[in-house]
C-alpha cells in the first residue's frame, strides 16, 4: 500500500479577452466551481485551507531556506493575494460575480471540496489537488475527476452570456517559455536516506517520460526550434535536485513537507511528470514510480548512474525513435528502454520474493501493473501502432502525423501547435484526446461511472474520507480544512476545535463511517469522535 496524489494546474486562457489576469481569471474558475456546488449540496463549498502546518522552505537535505531568500513562488504557506486596482477592474468589466465572494467580501481562492480534493489559485493557474489515494487505479480515477470539475467550472462560466469565457487545458505549456507543473506525491518511511532516493529515482525519471510523456511540438523551453518531443516538461529543467518548482527545475525536487507525522513519514513531491489525459499512462506513472520506491525502501533498486543527468533526460524527450543511448558512469551505453526493462526486472524480482501486490500497494495490483509495464515497452521496442493506444505521447504524434502527411506540413507550421493546444482542451466536444477516447482508439483504466462517482466522492481508505465527509455533511460548520487537520466552529465553543488528522491511513470509512452515518449534527460528531460533553 503506497499512499500518493496528484496535483494539477490547468494553463488557462481567454479567448476572448488575452491581455486578461491570469490569477484573476483562475479565481473567476475556483467561484464558478463553488457557484456548482452550491447546486448540489447544502454548504462546504467554501472551506477554507488551513495553512498551519505548510513548510515549503524545509529541505530534505537537512536545512531550511530563508524566507528573504527564498523565490516568491515558493511560498505555498500564505493565501495568494490579489491587488484592489486589479479586482475593481475585473468586476468593472463584469468578469466577476458578487455571488462569487465569501462571506467577508474576499475573493475565493481556495476550497476543500466533498471529494477530499484541495481547488485553488496557485501561480496564476487553477490547480485540482487529488485526495490521497493507496493505489495508481484510484490516483487516476481521482485524478481524473478533477478534470470533471474544471470542465464544470467552466460550463458555469460558459453559461453565463455578460462573463467571458474561459478555457482549460491538461497541458504543461504554453510554447512560448513558460512551464507550469503537474505533480504527484507519494508518502515514503522517514528512514529511508533521501541520498538513495535520488540515486534509485534519477535514472528511473530521466526514462520513464517513455511511457508516460504527453508530447509537445517544439524543442526548447519557447519552442525555437521545430520538432516534436516526448514530453512537455523536459526542457524545462536545468539541476538534478533542488527545493525550487518554477526555477532551476530539480529531477529530484527536495521539499521537506510531509503533511503528516514528520518523524514517521516523507512525502516525495515529484514535479518532472506530465500531465497525463491518457488514463493507461497516468497508471503507468503511478504505479511503476510507487513500485521503484519500494525498490528503494528495500534496498534493491538497480545501481545506474547516467552521465549529465539534465542533458540525458532532454536527450530521451528528443528521441522518439527510442534508438539513443545513454552514457553511464560506468562506460555501458543503454537506451531509455533498457533502463526501464532493469528497473522492470527488478520490481518482478520484489514482488516474487515478497508476494504478489506486496510490492506496491497490497491490495493485488502489483500482477496487473507489471503486465502492463512490461506490455508497453514491448510494444514501444516494435508494435508502436499498438502503443499508441496508451502512449499519450505516440497517440498523439500519431494524430499529428495524419495532419502532416495530409497538408503537407512542417514541424514548425504553426497549425501544428494549435492541434497539440486541441489535443489538451478538457471539453469533450473541442478536445482531440477526448475524441479519440469516444472513438475507442484510447485505453481505460477506469469506468466513467468510477470518475464521475469520484467528483463528489472521497476514496474511502485514506483520511482523505473523513475530510470529505466533514465537507460535505458539516459544510457550514467548518473554517478551514487541510490535509492534516479540519477545524469546526461551533455555537457554544469558546474555541475552534482543531482536529489532526496527520496519520493518512485513519480516518477512514472503516474506521469512521459508521460515526458519519449517526450523526447529522457537528457538535454531537465530534463530542463523540473527542469524547467530549457536547455543547449546551
């Protein structure tokens, strides 16, 4: 059992109006959301984050980065801020709503959503925040539900004909230099050395875009130079690891914040995947990175060291015929394939020596994630037709090669970057991917009941289900959430009451539904759940 998450940020975009605020049209996209939810459920749509326990300064090397020294960026422990000059002008051109602020009059920046999911402004971009989850079926069903929940916050938008409308798009990019992230999270036993977590994780994340890359058309962080790549994110970094996310990009990325018992776990914050609509890739990503850690914990991870870490991992984003090989420090020369076959081998050797499904999550998805590991590369080592029915980045190459044969283009035709910008639309009726998932020519991992269940659902094994059900059932009786806490304010108290959640594998429905199901009040749950005299 491994528990992980993603988050995604959403590049974001006004048609009609491109010189607008992108911070300010990502906060229009978190109130419309709020504005559905209200539709469907009585309250919790605007719980606010808790920041108390954020440190995103501690680095897991041992130090803390000073607040003066630190990037602006990187201060993920405050509420974003937008300026008055800004928010009168919106509202005087009609782009928000009064009905979109909170009760105080501030703009909504941040909800805790019924699903145990986090929706927020963050660097200029709606980000979704999956709830924890403790197996990669379940990261990508959570995973994709945020899409569910962008594209209604932009249907709300789109139905109202006086706001302009606003599009949203699964992508990393926008050709033009700036990268925005989509990351994942996956919670680790403080014991293990992080020096062996970036000795066991290079190799594996400079080749694992393989498998898991979403495609970009242009090389170089602003596109400059024509040509397609595997992935989106790989020119973006310049350092093997560092605490930054948004400059000097780390493979390794150092943040020391656990959000949840600090002498007992780690969180690895992961920035260097794509952001994945492939259903089959998103698991891939998931599951092969859960299983290499479990290498890690164990000891047995395979002892490669590549040569110019950085230019490797450009190298294999560049290379989609997959025949470049890399140099090692030992002298071998291996191919992108061939690292990801020895770290293949080594996860089956894990999983028989420990029993199947020990190895990532314990609940028999190790079987299933190793056929499939071994599967893709198969067919990206020969069938790559066949490939492309999971590989997000081969599917779409393949789509875009229909246009260049068909309209005899050129890489640097500018056409060919508005179809890799449609492939990423979340809108079913405008994105490619979406159209060729209704036409069967994309693997499922999960059922669209499954997704659609998860929009307002939380997982039921991690505590991510007792955040949930706090929105959700006491939505009006809470002023802030986080992963490690939600806090009640209830008539009567002469405090609110703080309860931890820092263990992520309580709180569960097993442990705590039977609790949800007796009570219809806040302060007769909690005088339970405490043990204390309820409120007079």
């Amino acid at each position: 059992m491994r528990v992980m998450g993603s988050e995604t940020e959403y590049g974001i975009h006004a048609p009609s109006a491109p010189g607008a605020n992108a911070t300010m049209m990502s906060a229009r996209v978190i109130q419309a959301y709020a504005q559905v939810t209200r539709q469907r459920a009585a309250g919790g749509a605007e719980t606010r984050w808790d920041y108390t326990d954020e440190e995103p300064l501690h680095d897991a090397r041992g130090w803390t980065v000073e607040r003066a020294a630190a990037d602006p960026e990187q201060l993920t422990d405050r509420p974003p801020v937008l300026d008055a000059e800004s928010v009168a002008l919106a509202y005087g051109r009609g782009e928000l709503e009064r009905d979109g602020e909170d009760e105080s009059g501030s703009l909504l920046m941040n909800m805790v959503l019924g699903n145990g999911a986090r929706l927020y402004v963050d660097h200029a971009h709606p980000e979704y925040s999956s709830p924890e989850v403790t197996n990669p079926h379940d990261a990508v069903v959570w995973d994709a539900a945020g899409d569910l929940v962008a594209l209604a916050a932009v249907r709300r938008l789109a139905a109202d004909p006086e706001l302009p409308p606003i599009n949203l798009y699964k992508n990393n990019t926008d050709n033009k230099s700036v990268s925005y992230g989509s990351h994942e999270n996956y919670l680790m036993p403080r014991s293990t050395p992080f020096g062996d977590i970036v000795r066991g994780l290079t190799p594996f994340f400079i080749t694992r875009q393989v498998m898991c890359g979403a495609g970009r058309v242009g090389l170089g962080q602003d596109s400059s130079r024509a040509g397609y790549q595997i992935s989106q994110r790989a020119d973006f970094f310049e350092t093997e690891v560092g605490l930054e996310t948004t400059i000097r990009r780390p493979i390794i990325n150092t943040r020391d914040e656990p959000h949840a018992t600090a002498d007992k776990y780690r969180r690895l914050h992961v920035i260097i995947g794509d952001a994945n609509l492939s259903e089959a890739a998103n698991y891939l990503k998931f599951g092969t990175t859960a299983a290499v850690l479990s290498l890690i914990e164990a000891g047995l991870a395979p002892r490669i060291e590549v040569h110019d870490p950085v230019a490797a991992l450009q190298s294999v984003s560049h290379d989609t015929a997959l025949t470049a090989t890399l140099r090692l420090k030992d002298g071998r020369r291996v191919t992108a394939l061939d690292i990801q076959w020895m770290y293949h081998e080594a996860a089956s050797k894990l999983a028989q020596e420990t029993g199947v499904g020990d190895a990532v999550d314990g609940d028999g998805h190790t079987r299933a994630l190793l056929d499939r590991w071994a599967a893709t590369l198969t067919a990206l080592d020969g069938d790559r037709a066949a490939a492309a029915s999971s590989v997000e980045w081969l599917a779409k190459l393949s789509l875009l090669e229909g246009y260049r044969q068909r309209d005899g283009l050129d890489w640097s035709d500018a056409r060919l970057g508005l179809v890799d910008l449609q492939w990423a639309d979340i809108r079913p009726e405008k994105g490619l991917y979406h159209r060729l998932l209704a036409r069967g020519r994309m693997q499922r991992v999960a059922t669209e009941a499954e997704i659609q269940r998860a929009v307002g659902e939380p997982p039921s094994d991690t505590r991510a289900y007792f955040r949930g059900r706090c929105v959700s059932r006491f939505g009006h009786d809470l002023v802030g959430a986080s992963w490690d806490s939600v806090i009640f304010d209830l008539p009567g108290r002469g405090k609110l009451q703080r309860v931890p959640t820092r263990e992520p594998l309580r709180g569960t429905e097993a442990l705590t539904g039977a609790l949800f199901d007796r009570h219809q009040d806040a302060g007769a749950f909690l005088a339970e759940l405490l043990g204390q005299a309820p409120a007079s």
